[in-house]
C-alpha cells in the first residue's frame, strides 16, 4: 500500500511539473508574439523625421453593426482619428462628433431593416465602433461629444499603447500659409501598411463661425484626422470638406478642442 501511494503522489507531481511547463511555454509564446508584432510594426511606422506626424496615432475608424441572420458584421461607415494621449494601456483619441453620434436619419431606418432589425432603438445599441491601431482592432468608447464644435473625445485599451506617442495640444495657431499635415483614410482607404499622409497650408479661422480651414484634401473618411503644425503639436480636427473642391478643408477650432479634453481628462 506505501508503495502505491508513492507512486501516486509521483504522478501527481509530475502532472503539476507538465502543467507548470505548459504554462510556462504559452506564456513565452504569447511574449513572442508580442514582441514579433511590436517589431513588425515598428518596422511598417519606421517615422521620416522630415513629417512631424507619428505613423503609429493615426486611427482608422469603423462604425459596424451585425447582419442578423448570418452575424456578418457591416461596416455603416469609416472615418480617421488621432491617438493624443496615453496612461497605461490606456489611450486618449480625437474624430469628428458627426461620426459618433447615433444615426438618426431615415436611411438608417431602411438599411438596419435590411439588416434584420424590426426595431430601431434594438438597432442602434447594437452599432459597434471600432478604432484600428498599432494593426489591430479595437473598441473604442466615448468620452464626451461637443456636437456644436463637432468634436469626439474617446478612449480605447490595448496592449501596445505604449507605442503611441504623446501629442502635445498647441498653445497658439500656426500663422496664416504655414505648413500642416495629416493622416487621414478618404473612401476608407486603409491597412496596417498604408499611411496617407497630407499636407497643406493653414488659412486662417473665421471669426463668427466655428471652422479653421486649411489647403488640405478631405473626403468621406478623412472626417475626424488630426491637423499637426510644423512642430507635431495638434492644432485642430478635421470636419467639413467643400464641396467640389475637396482640397480645401475646415476644422474645429483649438480652443475648442482644449475645452473638451480638459473637461473629460
């Protein structure tokens, strides 16, 4: 009987010690994949010093919601972003609140129909939205919406968000013909190794209104980019594009932008 139980607790033993080495194994595996994706990526967003816009903080932007029979996911609509801030795994962003918000319009109605959805409310909570950083996917979750300025603050957890770089919000306006640039996804033009980047001249604010406009290109998707001066320093988001001429743009203006992000952070 001594023997057997011995015999026993030596199996039992070496079934921990495999369990312990299994463990240990994932949890290197797991480690090498992180750290093969962090070069990977690092390699794709390698920075031309000569473009103060960091690669990796621009986010593509999806608005998705759930075909009901088959549980494909749609994307409704896309749009551009910009990681600003960071504390922990935990990311600051900027887009255009016209592209936060619930859909409201009669098209919605029609096409959550054709998704399956009888009722509409049933319909819009079940809207996604999704940012794609540092190549992957995420949630993202609003902070608050300035609907008057059109501007969305939100935040998004990863992994990688350390290698977001801070963006530090400028104190004064460029002056009128200097230089600005952004990165932005027009007609949802995207993909862990496609960076579209712009650049354009700052034209000035209007007084009366709440857009600054700028020489930059805008499309659908190009709603919500950061707008950076010569400096790297965030000086607006863009929201409008005129029509039939999309190379000039306007966006919200930076004491607005200041106001929501010290309110909410």
């Amino acid at each position: 009987m001594k023997k057997y139980i011995l015999n026993y607790s030596g199996v039992i033993m070496f079934s921990f010690v495999l369990l312990f080495l299994f463990q240990a194994c994932l949890s290197l595996n797991m480690h090498s994949k992180h750290y093969d994706h962090i070069k990977k990526m690092n390699k794709i967003y390698e920075n031309n010093p000569e473009n103060p816009y960091p690669n990796q903080n621009f986010l593509f932007l999806q608005k998705t919601i759930n075909e009901l029979s088959t549980g494909e996911e749609v994307t409704i609509s896309t749009a551009s972003g910009v990681v600003f801030e960071k504390n922990g795994n935990t990311m600051y962003g900027l887009t255009a609140a016209h592209w936060c918000v619930t859909i409201d319009d009669p098209e919605f109605s029609i096409f959550s129909g054709l998704m399956g959805y009888d009722n509409l409310d049933v319909a819009k909570n079940a809207i996604k939205l999704k940012a794609d950083f540092f190549g992957l996917s995420h949630d993202i979750r609003i902070l608050d919406m300035d609907i008057d300025n059109d501007i969305c603050l939100f935040e998004l957890e990863s992994k990688y968000a350390s290698q977001a770089k801070k963006i530090k919000i400028a104190t004064v306006y460029p002056k009128i013909g200097e230089k600005v640039h952004t990165i932005s996804a027009p007609f949802g033009i995207k993909g862990p190794s496609i960076r579209l980047h712009f650049e354009g001249y700052f034209s000035g604010c209007v007084d009366d209104s709440i857009e600054c406009f700028y020489t930059l290109p805008g499309t659908f998707g190009s709603s919500g980019s950061g707008i950076l001066n010569k400096d790297g320093e965030l000086i607006g988001v863009l929201t409008i594009s005129v029509r039939h001429f999309n190379n000039v743009t306007g966006g919200a203006k930076l004491e607005d932008i200041k106001a929501i992000i010290d309110s909410n952070i």
